[in-house]
C-alpha cells in the first residue's frame, strides 16, 4: 500500500468513530465499595490549626490552612501544610524553627475541619455544592438541592467516585432500599441526574 493510501484509509476510520463512549456504571446492589481510608488525618484547605511552639509565645498561634495549601507563621511566613498530618507538619516547622531558636518543641493539632462536601449536577433544582457528613446519603443531597427537576430521568441517578460510576434508581432511594439506603457519600463525590 502507498502511504497516501494509508493515509485515506486512517482518515476513514477515524470518522467512523464518531459515537462518544461513556463509562460503565454498576448498580449500587453490585457495588463493592472499598473500605474507608483509616490511616491518620491529613491536613485539607480550610482547616484551623493550632501552632504551639513551647516556650516561644510569640512564634505559636492559629492559622487556618488558604487554598494555595499554606499556613502563616511568625518568623517562617508560608509554610505548605496540605496533604500532611499535624505530626509531619510539626517536624516540618521544627526545621525551619531552628534558625531561630535552639531544639525547637512544636505541636501541631486540628482545631476545626473544613466540612466535605459533594457535588450534585443534572436535572436537579439547585446544582451546586453541598456539605455531607459521614452520615450523608443520596437522597439527603439530592433533597438539598431541591429535588429532581422536571425532566429528570428518575432511573438514572448515578454517583462519580474515583473513576466509579454508580447507579441508583429514585425509587430506591425514597423507598430506603437495601445498599442505597446504606450508601454513604464521601468528599468529592459528584452526585449526576440524568
């Protein structure tokens, strides 16, 4: 074949691949859902941490964490937080400390969390983000965004986690049935009615 030949027949497969394929899903009956992270508490955007550092008054404090993931500290200025746990944060300053003062003690505690939310789009009333707990179902977030919309396609709602998409039925939901009424959402989720 001559690569003008080629070339036409890449062209014309190419265009035959117009149809967009979406991801599986999986009913919620058959979703295995993976256990809970348990290891320990990771510092996110938004939380208010406490900085002691022991004997130097003016260099502890409270900061809460910006959304560029760090904190302001007397003497340090910015100090990336996010993404580490308040004893990894604590050794952190604790090198940076020692410029200033000799074997530095720092601790390092979580005041208060920013509250997770999930995301709803779709054919609801009020798309937007809303805050969960670990108590937070779908239908709680679906009822915080006022409800199915009109056109809402009742049989297609389905849940975006981590490269999952999980399908629920409305009627299950209000009917508290089996897993989709045990189904907890988690930060990041992404609720989408059809």
């Amino acid at each position: 074949m001559s690569r003008i030949t080629v070339a036409a027949l890449l062209v014309a497969l190419g265009g035959c691949s117009t149809a967009r394929v979406l991801p599986e899903y999986v009913w919620i009956e058959d979703y295995a859902q993976p256990a809970a992270a348990d290891g320990p508490y990771l510092i996110m955007p938004g939380d208010l941490l406490s900085v002691r550092v022991e004997g130097q008054a003016g260099m502890s404090g409270r900061s809460r964490v910006r959304d560029d993931g760090n904190i302001s500290l007397p003497f340090l200025n910015d100090v990336p937080a996010v993404d580490l746990t308040p004893l990894q944060l604590a050794n952190r300053i604790q090198a940076r400390l020692r410029e200033y003062v000799v074997k530095p003690v720092v601790v390092v505690s979580v005041e208060d969390t920013r509250p997770h939310e999930a995301a709803v789009v779709g054919n609801v009333r009020k798309a937007g983000a809303y805050p969960i707990d670990a108590r937070s179902g779908v239908l709680q977030v679906l009822a915080a965004a006022g409800g199915l919309a009109e056109f809402a396609d009742a049989d297609r709602i389905f849940v975006l986690r981590r490269g999952d998409r999980i399908r629920f039925t409305y009627k299950a939901l209000i009917q508290a049935e089996r897993r989709a009424a045990a189904f907890r959402l988690r930060a990041g989720d992404v609720v989408v009615v059809e």
